[in-house]
C-alpha cells in the first residue's frame, strides 16, 4: 500500500506540474476572463486525470495502437508549428512556451 501512495504522489506531482506550467504558458492571460479560462482549463485537466486512474484501476489501460497514432499526430502538429517563422500567437502563447509545456507534457505522458 505504500509504494502505490509513493508511486501516486509523484504521478500527482508531475500532474500538477504540468496542469500549473499548462495554465501558465498556453492560456490566455488577458482581460478579465484570465482568472476564470485558467480554472476552468486547470478543472477539465483534473477531470481527465480522475478519469483515468478510475479507468487504470478497473485494468482498463489504453490501447498501444491508439497511442503511437495520438503520439505521431502530436509530434507531427508540434514540429509543423516550430518550423514557422512566425507564430500567430493568442494572448502570451510563444513559441519558448510551447516548448517549456512539451517538455513538461512528456513528463506528465511517462508519468
């Protein structure tokens, strides 16, 4: 029991990690709307969180096939904005900030 508390804290650790660095980079952070598209981003994360670890705890693990193929889509959608010269950036979204939420995605992916 206590090596799945362990191993489940450090997994809610790299969540909240990435949930907080998500929020910060990608999310739009002017206005009044900031404070609540910020909740409100952070709120549906923790909800697919829950989500899969009551989906992991009936053994129900995702398919390999469905994985690599969400995986290839996403490196593919991810090289194809680092190779623009320009981003049409929304809000504070740069180009640095999608690579600092990669980085802390695939943490949060491994986890």
């Amino acid at each position: 029991m206590k090596k799945r508390k362990k191993t489940f804290h450090a997994i809610q650790k790299t969540t909240d990690y990435f949930f907080s660095e998500h929020t910060y980079s990608e999310q739009y952070k002017y206005g009044t709307d900031r404070i609540y598209i910020a909740i409100n981003a952070v709120a549906k994360l923790q909800n697919v969180f829950i989500q899969n670890i009551e989906t992991f705890e009936l053994v129900k693990m995702p398919n390999d096939t469905d994985f690599i193929k969400v995986n290839k889509d996403l490196n593919t959608l991810y090289s194809q904005i680092m190779k623009q010269t320009a981003i049409q950036e929304c809000g504070t979204r740069t180009k640095a900030g999608i690579k600092v939420i990669q980085r802390k995605w695939k943490k949060y992916r491994y986890a």
